[in-house]
C-alpha cells in the first residue's frame, strides 16, 4: 500500500522507517513545517536524516502531503484534546477522499468517535487505531474478534510512565519528585509529565475503548472520572507494601464508566507489571478473563501496531 | 468431617459458603440454579428467596448457602455462570469479606479519630486494624491504612461511605480494586 505518513516524531518516524519491511511504500511524510511528496515513493533515510539536521522533512508545504498520491493515511501528530485538531481533520480530509486512515493519534477518536465514525460511513475508506490503545499490544484487535458485546469490562496499566514510577516508589521507598526526576533522566517521563501522571493518557485509551465497547454511546475525556498520581505520598505505597499490597493507576472500563485512578492492587498478581510494561485484562462473557501485556509506548512498538492495522483494511490485490 | 452423602466424603477441606445470585423472574428458574450445584457435589444447607425485593433490572435476589470443598467451589461458580445464571456474589463466611483502603491528606489535622468513628458509623463496618504514617512531618500528606470487616456484597456501599467522608475533609482515597470475573 502506498502510505502518506503525518507526523515525523517518534511514530512516525518509525513508520516511514519500517514500511518498506511491511512492504508498503511511503509516498509523503509531513511534520508541522514541511512535507516530502512522491507519488514513487519518497527516500526515507534522506527525509529523516534532514529532519534531524535541519528540523524539516522536504521542501513542500504540510498540506501537499494529504492531497498527493497514497491509500492510507498514518496520522501520527501529536494527541490534543476537545476539537482534537489537526489530526480530526486530517482524518476527514483523507475519508473525503475515499483513503484509509490509521490513527497513532488518540485525540480524533477519544474525543469525536461519533464524528470519526459519521465520515467513514459517507466514505469508501476504513479508519482503524489499533496503535491508540496501549502500543504494540493488540487489544482493539482481540475485542473486535471476541465481538464487544461479548466484553463486560476492560481494565489495566495503561501508562508506562505512572508505572515506572509507582513501581519505583514502591521498590525503593522513593519519593514521587525524586523517582520521577530519574525517570526524566532516563527518557522514560517528558519534561513536561503532566499527561501521564495526571492520568490524562490513561484516560485517554480508556475512554477509546468504551467508545469501541458502547457502541452508540459516545464517550469523551470529560466523561471519565480521573485522578493522578502526583499527590501520592510514599508513606501511601509504603503502608500498601506491608500489607502484601502495591498502588498502581489502574484504568477501568465497565457498565459504570471510564475510571482511572491510583488503585490498591496484590502484590503479585497478573495486573501488578512493572516498569514501564503495560497490561491490559479483557473481561469476556464466555471466555474469563483474558491478559494482554506488552510494551505500550516506543517508536517502533507504536509503529507495529500501525503496520498491524494496514494489514487489516480491506484491499484489493 | 466425617459425612454420608457419597460425593462430599472423599474430601475433607469442606467449607460454607453463600452465593448470592439473581433469577429472571420466570418458572423454574430456581431449579435451573441449583441444579448446577447438586450436580458439581455441593451439600445445600439453606435458601433465601427474597421474593417482592426485586432488583432494578426487575430480577429476584436469591441467596444460597452451601458446603462444597473449594475446589468444588469453584466448579460449583463456573456451572452457574455457565448456565447464563447471575452470580453476584460467591465467597467464603459471608460475613467476613474484607475492605482495605489507604487514605492520603493532612490526616492528623482533620481530626484522625472522628474521621474514623465517622466511616465506622456511616459504613456499618468495623475498622479490624489501623496504620498510619506521617515520615514528613506536620505539613506533608500522611497515609493511613484501614482495613475493615463487613458483610459480603456491602463493599460497594461502604466505599461510597469513606468516599463521601474523605471528601469532606479533603482525603483522597485509595480504593481497593475489585475481583475480576464476577
Ligand atoms: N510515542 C508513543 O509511544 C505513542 C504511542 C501511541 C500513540 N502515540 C500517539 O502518536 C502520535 C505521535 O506520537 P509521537 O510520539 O511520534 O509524537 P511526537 O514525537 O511529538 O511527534 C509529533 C509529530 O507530529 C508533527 N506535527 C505536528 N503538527 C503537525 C501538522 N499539522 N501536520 C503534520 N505534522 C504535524 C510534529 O512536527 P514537528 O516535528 O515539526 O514538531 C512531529 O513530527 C501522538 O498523537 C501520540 O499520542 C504515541
């Protein structure tokens, strides 16, 4: 398939790198500033590597990028909240045009699922986002083959940051400031951590899966009761870890809503991975319960879940 | 133990327990619930048939106490739930389920101990024991740990308790998270 990747981060960065490895051909990658076009396919490694010197992929405008030759659209700019732009509407310009679209982005269907479905019901193309939810674990995936009417309830560790850091608390009897400092050293938390410890990303992909979950009814970030981690003292973890318990931000989907929160949790059972591992636990009607864990976050993780879904859309060969 | 019928007197790791299940007001769905458990080699001991409290999805709350060993227990559950029969509630000694949560706040400041007399009246449930660790001194968050014994199924309502208290007073609570697969 012939790909337009937007986004040159992380995500997309590894796509465009990769896709010749799926056998796809990438035919334009975009960053905020700039676009590299080519209906033959565009020379990745130059894009990159002039990304990295130079802070822009080519010399076309962004735009050009959506409106040039490709089947699939790889939206991989950065997640934002309520209008969910520009990835919304990149979402529906490619659906317009009766192109695919694969989400790394969790905005446009976080915060307007309905909307997202609405375009791909007018359009010949397919939107997936298997790559929204928890990385490179399939979890969309394996709810849409057990059908999600057959799914009660949908739980886990959706975040590597808050985990690494609760897990390092709970290990070394560490303070938040301190381990999360150590986390920034190590590249595992942003400089500014406040999605993930705020629990907002978290949130995020559970407010993801209930849209997937109910269908009809939409589900949007101010509909999820979230707390953080940032408050949490380490007399709390400590007082946990006496009593065979840990804290950990488990995020929650079921009949009662999206929840996510720090949470007591036994020390050693399947939901308590550590580091920055995620997990995820799919509550099935005839099947119990099923455990899904992984690498939730990286570039290139990220990316296979993308190659995962362009796998999957509908194709004539 | 020591006991006649054939199936239960292989094992000897028997307990009580109660299951609390909801039938769809229809005809012969109580035999259809406890079939599972004659089968699977449970020993009833009683039935509590709630009839006129319906729940709000108009189904009847029906509570069984049985003896089983654990393991048959368990088979005793899966049946059920395989028979599309709603559990609720399976557990050991109803009246010894167990709740702990650990609250994070200036928890000395607000009055520790009316705050607990607080959740212990609000809840019904009894506070078994009691941790609290303040390391920073009177300005940083302290935690406290409670753990407290209640009545199987009444988890749910003693959470909103605390919950509401906590609020008051401006604690977080760090709630339990509840047992997948009921
Ligand atoms: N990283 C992960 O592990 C992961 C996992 C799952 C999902 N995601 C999601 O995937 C998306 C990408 O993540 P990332 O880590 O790659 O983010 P990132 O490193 O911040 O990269 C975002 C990229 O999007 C570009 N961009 C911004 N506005 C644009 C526009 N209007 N048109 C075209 N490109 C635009 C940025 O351009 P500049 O370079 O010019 O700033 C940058 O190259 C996010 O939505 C994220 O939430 C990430």
């Amino acid at each position: 398939m012939k790909l337009a990747v937007l986004g040159a981060g992380a995500v997309g960065a590894s796509v465009a790198e990769l896709a010749s490895q799926y056998g796809h051909t990438v035919t334009a990658l975009a960053d905020s500033q700039s676009a590299v076009v080519d209906p033959d396919g565009i020379d990745v490694s130059t894009a990159l590597e002039r990304k990295q010197t130079e802070g822009t992929v080519g010399d076309a405008e962004p735009d050009e990028a959506l409106s040039g030759t490709y089947d699939v659209l790889v939206e991989a700019t950065p997640t934002t909240l309520g209008e969910a732009e520009p990835g919304f509407s990149h979402v529906t310009e490619a659906l317009s045009q009766d192109k695919h679209v694969v989400l790394a982005n969790k905005g446009p269907v976080a915060e307007r699922y309905s909307e997202v479905r609405k375009a791909e019901e007018a359009s010949d193309g397919t939107v997936l986002f298997e790559a929204t939810v928890g990385g490179a674990m399939p979890v969309l995936s394996t709810i849409a083959d057990f059908d999600a009417d057959k799914i009660t309830a949908v739980r886990g560790v959706l975040n590597g940051t808050a985990n690494f850091i609760l897990s390092r608390m709970a290990a070394e009897g560490l303070g938040y400031e301190h381990v999360l400092a150590e986390a920034q050293d190590l590249g595992v938390a942003e400089t500014d951590p406040s999605f993930d410890v705020d629990g907002t990303d978290a949130a995020l992909k559970c407010v993801i899966l209930a849209n997937v979950l109910s269908e009809g009814t939409e589900f949007t970030l101010e509909d999820a009761v979230v707390e953080g981690i940032r408050d949490l003292p380490s007399s709390a973890l400590d007082l946990a870890t006496e009593d065979g318990k840990t804290i950990r931000l488990i995020g929650e989907v079921s009949d009662d809503g999206v929840r996510v929160g720090p949470r007591l949790i036994e020390e050693n059972t399947a939901l308590t991975v550590t580091g920055t591992r995620n997990i995820v636990q799919i509550e099935t009607t005839h099947a119990g319960v099923l455990n899904i864990s992984g690498r939730g976050a990286g570039g290139p993780e990220t990316a296979s879940a993308v190659f995962a879904d362009i796998g999957r859309l509908p194709h004539e060969e | 133990m020591c006991r006649g019928d054939g199936l239960m007197s292989e094992s000897e790791d028997v307990h009580a327990y109660t299951v609390r299940l909801e039938l769809t007001d229809r005809p012969g769905e109580l035999l259809r619930a406890l079939e599972p458990i004659a089968e699977t080699g449970g020993n009833l001991l009683s039935i509590f048939h709630e009839r006129g409290n319906l729940t709000p999805r108009g189904d009847i709350p029906v509570e069984v106490d049985l003896e089983a060993t654990p393991e048959r227990f368990e088979a005793i559950v899966d049946a059920l739930k395989a028979a599309d029969i709603t559990v609720i509630e399976a557990g050991s000694d109803r009246y010894s389920e167990e709740i702990v949560v650990v609250l994070v706040g200036h928890l000395v400041e607000t009055d520790l101990s009316h705050t607990l007399s607080r959740i212990q009246e609000a809840s019904g449930a009894s506070i078994k024991d009691f941790a609290l660790s303040a390391p920073e001194g009177e300005d940083a968050a302290s935690s406290a740990r409670l753990r407290m014994a209640t009545e199987a199924g009444k988890g749910e309502e003693i959470l909103g308790a605390i919950r509401e208290i906590a609020a008051e007073k401006e604690l977080s609570v760090i709630e339990p998270l509840g047992e997948v697969g009921r």
